[in-house]
C-alpha cells in the first residue's frame, strides 16, 4: 500500500513543452514513490509516444496526471507549495529559500494537514515571479553558478530524491511521535483572504505606489510561514472587512493602485 504521506505530495509541472521530460518526470515519481503529477496548461501530452517511451513503469502516472488550465486551479487544496527556480534574485526569491535538503523535512512535515505540492517551471525560461509568489517558499538546487539552469527532470530528480530521503528519516526515527498541529488552510482559502487583505491595506493607504507589490509579498510571507488555520484566515479576512469599514466611514475610496493615499505618509513601509 502507499505510504499516505508519499500520496500526499503532488508534482506540478507549469506548461511543460517537452514529452520526454513528461515521460522521465513520472519516472523518477515512480522511482521515489510519487504518484500525483498536475500538468499546467501543458504544450505536449500524457499520451505523447516519446514521454511513454522514458517513462518506464511511470505510465500510470502519465494515464493519471490531471490537466488543469493555470496554477491557482493545481495548488487549490494544497497546504504547503514550494516553487523551484535556478533565480534567487529580487523581492519575490528572497522569501522562504533553500536548498532540497533544507526544505524537503518541512513539505514531508506538512504532508500530515493535506496535500504538497512542487511546482517546476517550463523548460524555456522557469516559472515567473508572479507565480513563485504564489508559493509559500522556493527551492533553489545549488549548482555551478557559471550554468545553473538544470534540465527539468534532473531538477525533479534531485528534489524528489531529497524528498524520499526525508520521508525515510521521519519513518526510521522511532522517536518521533506524530505531530497533532492545528490543520492549515487550503491554498484556494489562503489566495482568497490575501486579495481581500490587499484591497483593505489599499483602502486605509498602507498599499500604494510602486513598492505596494513589495510591501504586499512581505505580508503575505509574513503570513504564509505561519500556515494560517482556516480560524486565523477568517479573522484575517474580518481584518480586512474592518479596514475597508474604516476607510468607508472616513470618506476614503480604494485609491488607484498607483495613488498615494490622502493625507497619508509617503512610504508606509517607514516606520511611526
């Protein structure tokens, strides 16, 4: 029978173009006890001959892997997703990175309040910064920096591998006594209650500008390291009610993403 955390920690491939790195992507799943593969509005297909090919034993993977249109509808139920990236540049990569070895104990961990999730980029070019910030963390393999980009199969081997290993060292320590933490909230919630949040903070001039981006990633890292409870995102959603309240009854619209707010202090990132 397969292991229930194992089932639980799900690939995701976002518009992969290649059939052979659909056929070795689900090898490897198969080789490290995977099974759940999500396809992001992919260029090739499941049934492609040259991905059957170098699946080997992982066609079943391949006949399972569901099709789904954009990355929202992959991650809906997930209550941790990790991005992979060879860039660590910039606001959005600089949130909860490491490397496989320090992040794949964390997504194991998580396993135990529902499905996870790692998300890989098309072959081309990788994921873009809007989509890594849709993530809770991002993984970053550490390489030669002279060419860091890895093929995608290697670089769902080397996480996969690294995530069967910490598997394998949470099941031998006999130990360890099950964790019993409060359940997380599903993504599909968590994504609902941050854009209600940003319309709150825009509407009280906490959010406007050119670093309302910015400001917005850090809250929402700020938030997603703590793995919020449905309870906590409910009042996080009142939160934002009672902000959007507040501006109401002092006169003040939702500025235009651009306007600074009236009366407001230059850069709400400066401190009292």
């Amino acid at each position: 029978m397969p292991d229930p955390t194992l089932t639980r920690c799900r690939v995701v491939l976002v518009r992969p173009h290649f059939a052979g790195n659909l056929g070795s992507v689900a090898r490897a799943m198969r080789n490290f006890g995977l099974a759940d593969l999500v396809l992001v509005a992919p260029y090739t297909s499941p049934d492609n001959p040259e991905a059957r090919r170098l699946a080997t034993h992982g066609e079943p993977i391949l006949d399972a892997a569901r099709v789904v249109p954009d990355l929202g509808a992959a991650l809906a139920d997930c209550v941790l997703t990790l991005a992979t990236s060879a860039l660590t540049a910039g606001v959005v990569r600089r949130g909860m990175t490491g490397t496989p070895a320090g992040l794949m104990p964390r997504l194991v961990a998580a396993a135990d309040g529902g499905p996870v999730a790692l998300v890989f980029g098309p072959e081309p070019h990788g994921l873009t910064n809007d989509e890594i910030g849709r993530c809770h963390g991002l993984v970053h393999i550490p390489v030669d920096p002279d060419y860091p980009a890895l093929n995608l199969a290697q670089a769902a081997v080397v996480c996969l591998y690294e995530l069967r290993k910490a598997w394998s060292a949470r099941v031998n320590d006999e130990r360890r006594e099950p964790a019993a933490g409060p359940a997380v909230a599903p993504h599909a919630d968590q994504e609902r209650m941050f854009d209600h949040l940003r319309d709150g903070l825009r509407a009280v001039g906490f959010l406007f500008g050119g670093r309302q981006d910015t400001l917005m990633h850090a809250v929402r890292q700020l938030v997603g390291r703590a793995g919020p409870t449905p309870a906590e995102v409910r009042m996080l959603h009142g939160l934002a009610r009672q902000l959007l309240w507040v501006a109401g009854r002092a006169g003040r619209a939702s500025p235009p993403a651009g306007a600074p707010p009236a009366g407001g202090r230059s850069d709400p990132s400066d401190g009292a």
